[in-house]
C-alpha cells in the first residue's frame, strides 16, 4: 500500500493530492509574491485593473475552450476566429470594408455596437458550428478540422480587409474595452459574468452533465440514451460564440480590428485551460 493511501486511512493531509488540486493556485499565489517584491507598484489597483482587462479576452475564450476539452476535444482555430468576428464586427460597426472607407469621400454610416456585438456573436458561433458539423458527420479528428480552420479563418479575415486595419469606433462601442463600472473595468466584468454562467451550466444542469458525460466515455453516452453529436456540435458553438465576444470586447478595448489578432491565441487559451484544472482527456 502507498504512503499516500496509508495517510488517508490514518485521516492525515494527502498533500500529493492537495498539490494536484491546488497546484496552479498555489503556484499562482508564488508569482504574485515574487512579482509583488520584485516590483512593488505590481499591486497597484491602476496595474491590477489593467491585468484584468487584457487577460479578460484570453479568458472569454478559455470558458468556451473549456466545454470542447471537457469533451476530449480541441479547437484550434480560436486565435483566426477571433481575427475573423473581430473584423466583422468592425465592418458592421464603421459599415464597410478597409477599402471601401478609404475610397469613400462622403463618409459611411455603420450600424452601430449592438450590431457589431450581434454580427460578432452569431458568426462565431456559426463558424463554431460549421466545424462540429464537419466533426461529428464526417468523422474527422478535431484538431485535423480546427486547424484547417485556423488556416481558413485567417485568410477570410486576410480577404475583408485587404490586410489593413479598420479603426475609430465610436465612443459606445469603445466603452465595452475601456469603460470602467465604478473602479472595475468593463471587459473584466463581462468575464466575470460569463464564468458564473458557465460554471451554473455545467454544474447545476442536464447539459452540463451531458458534457461531462460524453467526455468521459462517448460511446457510453450514447448508449445511455444521450445525444452525442449534437452535444459535440454544441460545444463548438459554445466556444465560437465566446470567440465572437471575446473579439467584440478587443475591438473595442483597441480602437481597432486588426487581421494579425489572435495570433498564438489557440495556445494561449488551451493553456488557460489545462493550467486552470482541465484534461485534455475529457
């Protein structure tokens, strides 16, 4: 028998165990210590505040990330998606493409933010689930489809704005990225919001069970009556829908929608996961 299955007999602390759980908070907290003393103005509000508000976008589509990896699988293309909804927001937004308002002399009159956050959104989630499709009835690996998805995202985004940027939202829009509600920044309270939503969904209902349960054994879930594919195209959805908001809030935070956006974000994000207590398993 293990020393560490005599210390649970006996009522002792596992700290194996405890290490594995706690792990990446504790090694968290081991930062901010070491960060804090070597720079003492690092826990400033003003540099506090401004953290939260760039690792708020990483964050909005590490919550989607996290429903495709609690189901074995892996999307790829988040940083191009990203990139993509951003400059279709930024379309909608300033109403037309990086050529046609450079050539326009009278001006165009976009549709606004609400518009912009909708367009954003709904191509996401679209694009999101177009791969699940392509995943579920056609039987290809996911990193085999998100990757060419990251290839063809980049290059749609490449094709809308001929490579340039489009820039100069207006002042409602440029809210939703730099705003504040009293000292906390907008985009932190927006990721604030979706991460209690997504931890009630997965904890506290059917779907949420349901996903866990295809990622543990598929094939199990199929057999117990649940329907696998559909919650596998669902998780793509998911996570293009955070894809779609996360790039909204960028847009907005930069003043700008840029064709490079997002680049390494898939890493970035998978990481978050993994690092945050998610298998790549399932």
């Amino acid at each position: 028998m293990s020393v560490a299955g005599e210390q649970d007999q006996r009522g002792g602390i596992n700290f194996a165990r405890l290490l594995m759980s706690f792990g990446p908070l504790l090694f968290l907290v081991a930062l901010i210590i070491v960060f804090t003393v070597l720079k003492p103005s690092f826990m400033d509000p003003i540099n506090l505040f401004n953290i939260t508000r760039q690792i708020s976008i990483t964050g909005l589509i590490a919550l989607g990330m996290t429903f495709v990896i609690l189901t074995a699988g892996i999307d790829l293309s988040v940083g191009s998606l990203l990139a993509f909804c951003g400059m279709v927001a930024a379309v909608v937004a300033k109403g037309g493409t990086a050529n046609t308002l450079s050539l326009s002399t009278s001006g165009t009159q976009g549709f606004g933010w609400f518009a912009a956050l909708l367009a954003a959104i709904i191509v996401g989630a679209a694009a999101g689930g177009v791969q699940g499709l392509v995943i579920t009835r056609l039987k290809v690996p996911p990193f085999v489809v998100t990757l060419g998805g990251l290839t063809v995202f980049r290059g749609l985004t490449l094709t809308i704005s001929n490579g340039g940027p489009i820039s100069g939202f207006d002042a409602s829009m440029r809210w939703f990225g730099t705003g504040l509600i009293g000292p906390v920044p907008v985009p932190a309270l927006i990721f604030a919001a979706a991460a209690i939503l997504c931890h009630i969904v997965l904890r506290y209902t059917r779907y949420g069970r349901a996903v866990y349960a295809v990622g543990g054994n598929a094939e199990a879930a199929r057999l117990s009556g649940l329907r696998v594919d559909r919650i596998l195209v669902s998780v793509y959805v998911i996570v293009g829908f955070f894809a779609g908001l996360a790039a909204f809030v960028l847009s907005a935070r930069l003043n700008s929608s840029e064709a490079v956006a997002g680049i390494g974000y898939e890493l970035t994000v998978i990481s978050a996961v993994v690092i945050g207590g998610g298998s790549l398993f399932g």
